[in-house]
C-alpha cells in the first residue's frame, strides 16, 4: 500500500525529535529510485534515514536494515554527497497532511561557507521524487528529472524554481467542522468512500472505510446522505485524526497467509485484532513493512528462479524417460524377428534364394502363417540378419532398463525439489534446497573460498493434543538430518506413500508404537500427507514405521531412503 498523509504526519513528527541535528555521515543509493542517508547525533547515536521515491514503496522512515550498495555510485547518489556530506539537519515538515516532506540542512558549499540546502521529499506513487534545492528554492537536481515533453503541468529541473505539485484537495486539520461537512457534499450521486478520498488530503481508501464504520455510516452515495449524518461524520474523522496524531499506535495487519497487507499508526476496526502486529513507533513500523515486502519480494524471485530451474530439469529426464520406455517397446518388435528368424531356420531346407514368400506352421499356436523374404539375400543371410538384429534390441532392453530405473528415480527426486521449491517460504529454505542439488549434481559448487555459512536450518514444528513433538522437514537436506542424524530410533517415521514430499517425525520420547494414541498417529500421517505432492488429492495412503527400520542407500540422492517394515493409514491431506 501507499503511505498516506496522516501515517506520514506521524512519522515526521517522530523525525523531527529523532534526527534534528544529526549529521550527515554518509550519502548511499541501494537502488535506482532509493537513497539512504547514515546520520549521527549525540542524544540518538547512528542511525539510518531511507528515502524511497519508488512508484510501490515511495517513503521516508528510519530504518535498521543495512542494505546492500552497488560498487560504484550512481551520479545522483555522487552529487548527493557532494553536497549533503557533513551537512546537519536543521528541521524537517509537513505541510497538514501533504505526502511531501522538506528536510532542511545546514552545510557548507567548497568556500566553507554555510549555506541552506533542503531535500524534499514527494511520496506521490508513479510521480514520487526526490528533489535538492538551495536555500532560495532553486532546483539543483532530483532523482527523476521532469521535462516539458514528459509533463506540461510542472517541470522539474536543474536550475528551475521549486513548485509545490498541484494541489486541488482540502486539508481535513485546517477546516472547521461547518466546512469539512460542506467539502464532504461538494458533490452528489458519489459513493461516500471515493468522495472523502477526492476531496480531502492525506486520507486513504482503508482510513475513509475506518471513519464511516465508527460513525456508523454505509457507504452509500453522498446524495443519500442527510444533513445530520453529514456533521456526524465530520465531527468523527476530525476526533479520528487528532486522536491517531496525538497518540499513534502503530500497527501492521497481516492476511492469512501471515504477509504484511496494511499499515497503520492506529488500529482500524475493520480490520481483524489477531492478525495484527504493534510497534513502538511509526517508524519501526514503516522499516518492517517495507522491509519485509523486499524480503518478500526477494525470495519471490529466488523462489520462481528455482521452479523454473527445477522444472527444466525435470522436463529433460522425462524426455529420457519417455526415450527409454520406448526402447523396452522394441522388445515386442524383436519377439516378432526372433520367430520370423525362427520360422526360417526350421524351412532351409525347402527355401531357396528368390523365393518372396513360404507358408508354415506357427509352433506356439498351430495355425498356418505366410512369411515374406527379401529376394535379394539368401535364407540363411535374412534369418542371420534377423538373429542380429534381435540380438541389438535385447542389449539395448537391457541396458535402457537401468537407465530407465535410474531416470526415474531421479524423477521422483526432482519432482521432489519441485514441490519445496514451490513451498519454500525463507532464503533459509532456498538455499538448502541449492544444496541439495549440489549434493546431487545437478548444480555446480560455489568457488572455493566463496562458500556462503550455512544457515541454521530448523524444520516445522507442530505438537500433537496429546503433547507429542512432531517435526517436518521443509526439503531433502532437512530430511536427512532429520531422519538420519536427529531421530532416535523408537520416533515414528512418516511419508506419503510412492509421492514425493517431506520426512515426517513423531518424537516418542523413547515410547512404543503400540502406546501412541489413534488420534496422533493420524495428525501426523495428515501432516505427512498436506506436506507433500498429494496435499490436494483427498484421501491419501500414509507409510509410518520406527526410525530404526529407516535405511539410506550408498550413494543415495538427498531425502532418499527405503524400509520394509511399516504401517499404512489413509488420510485426507487437506485437514489437520
């Protein structure tokens, strides 16, 4: 979502405490529309101002994550700190509940004299910038310059006088209520909602909802409302927004999925209590909505790399696959050479070269048969030929049948990589998910002396209502450890019968299998069963047995094991 006004009406308020006259340390651009500016004061210590012109993420907040930089500057991020190196803040503003945000600073230009420089700030979505002027308004350059063919209504370039953008909305905190409930009829046949977010600054469509839900209003047309409900809902949102303003409680909600979908710096009603997070501060708030949102993004990217990297994997040894059964199908074509060599070898004595056919009897079913000859050879050179031939697709069976159980246990394997790739939910499981194909082959190393630490990766927690710990391992190198290194060997052991899908494990604490309740057994088996390929496919058949019956064979692919003792239970993936 986009910062609006009364959100950043809070944030400034919690800047102008925390970072005037703090000093300006270094100038960086982690990215092509973001700058970070690393200030130091004596009451705050070291800390980190983001400013993000970007269309989707454009905001100003502290932030505590260190991003990473390109190794060489951009031009802007050079004439940045040209300019801003050393400088200290002297203020920052808001103008009522304007997304444009004006940090002035006191620096010194190459005669060390002191000269006024601001920095201002607009978060406006696709038109959002970030604009140096002197001390006299003059633009000295912006993150995205505007020019005359891009826009008529206001250029923006180095050497220009600064204009404010366009504004045509009311500021809600400087009207009086008469004529907040004038700006909210200034126009009929309106649904409420939009109309309050046309005419008024610095109010969202999710604050707009919040203010009719507590005034208890619907949000039919502006020309059904009566005059009377008109001052209701302007005597509200002014209370609304003093009362945000004066005592924010910042708060991110999140869907059900647990993904960051809103912000605001206090709790809406209309949004759900459990899905919600607090924060101290709008800031802290804004660093990790936006954060994790790149997190998200991030390993979005790295998540869909991996599919389709997996999925061209599979797609080639399914290919083979299909190559091999093909060449097994050749055995039924060298049975019909074998009896056509057969039936040759047995008449030599009555063939003779030129003859283009002979009829005989078959010896497996009596009948009599016609066999054609290549009057061009002699019988004994086509039932040679025949022989030879037969010979070729035996070895080619048999030879493509170990290629063909190889192919498909690398199937079964990659299908496997697949399905975490597609449920991997942290950088943690990416990479383990890399390691396992390294482990395996299928990817080269990183260089030596390259090597990224491993993270400490931890698998899926659940517990039983009986109390009993169950753990799910979230890919093959999880498996491993899992089943091979980390079990005992009373715990229960589960996996989705003959489909790929995650180790699951029943900690016993050393008890039998007979003493484990039904209801456990069957948890973990659904669990088993919603962790693997088969998670939509309703009833599902369940292996479980004792880690102690859990074998790896040598040289086996990552999360590949066999067992001969087990139990099966039949489960439907889709409820816990």
């Amino acid at each position: 979502m986009t910062l609006d006004g009364l959100s950043l009406r809070v944030a400034v308020n919690e800047l102008k405490e925390k970072i005037t006259n703090a000093k300006v340390q270094k100038v960086l651009m982690p990215a092509k529309e973001e700058i970070v500016l690393q200030l130091y004061s004596a009451a705050a210590g070291t800390s980190r101002l983001c400013i993000s012109a970007d269309a989707g993420d454009c905001a100003v907040y502290l932030t505590e994550t260190a991003k990473k930089n390109p190794k060489t500057a951009p031009s802007f991020c050079m004439f940045l700190r040209k300019h801003l190196m050393g400088a200290v803040i002297t203020d920052i503003a808001q103008a009522g509940l304007n997304r444009v945000v004006t940090i002035a600073f006191s620096a010194r230009d190459e005669l060390m004299r002191t000269v006024e420089l601001k920095l201002i700030v607009e978060i406006m979505g696709k038109y959002s910038n970030i604009i140096l002027c002197d001390g006299s308004g003059k633009i000295l350059d912006s993150i995205r310059r505007v020019s005359a063919d891009i826009s008529s209504m206001r250029v923006i370039l180095p050497g220009l006088p600064y204009t404010d953008p366009p504004q045509q909305k009311f500021d809600p905190l400087a009207l009086s209520q008469m004529s907040l409930s004038e700006a909210l009829t200034s126009r009929h046949d309106t649904r409420v909602v939009s109309h309050i977010t046309s005419v008024l600054d610095g109010i969202s469509m999710q604050t707009a909802t919040e203010i009719l839900f507590r005034a208890g209003v619907a949000g039919e047309s502006t020309a059904a409302l009566t005059e009377k409900q008109v001052r209701h809902i302007a005597a509200v949102m002014q209370e609304f927004l003093r009362e945000a303003i004066a005592h924010p409680a910042p708060c991110v909600q999140h869907n059900a999925d647990g993904l960051p979908v809103f912000f605001s710096c206090v709790p809406y009603e209309t949004y759900p209590k459990e899905a919600r997070k607090s924060f101290g501060t709008c800031n802290a708030m804004l660093d990790y909505y936006y954060s994790r949102r790149a997190e998200l993004f991030r390993l979005a990217q790295q998540r869909d790399a991996l599919v389709k990297n997996a999925a061209k994997m599979l797609a080639r040894v399914e290919k083979k696959i299909r190559i091999y059964q093909g060449s097994l199908e050749d055995v039924v074509r060298a049975e019909k050479f074998r009896k056509r060599a057969d039936y040759i070898t047995a008449n030599l004595y009555r063939l003779k070269k030129g003859m283009k056919s002979f009829e005989t009897t078959d010896y497996e079913t009596g009948r009599q048969v016609i066999v054609e000859l290549d009057v061009s050879m002699t019988p004994q050179e086509q039932a040679q030929k025949y022989y030879k031939k037969v010979a070729k697709y035996k070895r080619a069976a048999a030879m493509n049948g170990e290629k063909l159980k190889d192919a498909l246990e690398e199937q079964e394997f990659l299908l496997g990589v697949l399905h975490y790739a597609e449920n991997a939910d942290s950088a943690t499981d990416i990479a383990d998910i890399k390691a396992s194909l390294i482990k395996a082959g299928y990817l080269s190393p990183p260089p030596k002396g390259k090597k990224e630490p491993e993270e400490d990766s931890q698998p899926r927690r659940y517990v039983s209502d009986s109390g009993y710990e169950i753990l799910v391992g979230r890919n093959d190198r999880q498996n491993d450890i899992l089943t091979m290194r980390r079990a005992a060997k009373d715990d229960i052991w589960f996996h989705a019968q003959k489909i790929p899908g995650s180790h699951v494990l029943l900690l016993t604490g050393g008890k039998a299998l007979g003493e484990i309740d039904d209801d456990t057994i069957v948890y973990a088996a659904t669990l088993a069963a919603k962790h693997s390929r088969a998670r939509l496919s309703g009833k599902t058949p369940v292996d479980y047995t004792q880690r102690k019956n859990i074998k790896k064979p040598p040289n086996a692919r990552p999360g590949k094991v066999i067992y001969d003792e087990y139990f099966t239970v039949y489960v439907d993936a889709g409820k816990e």
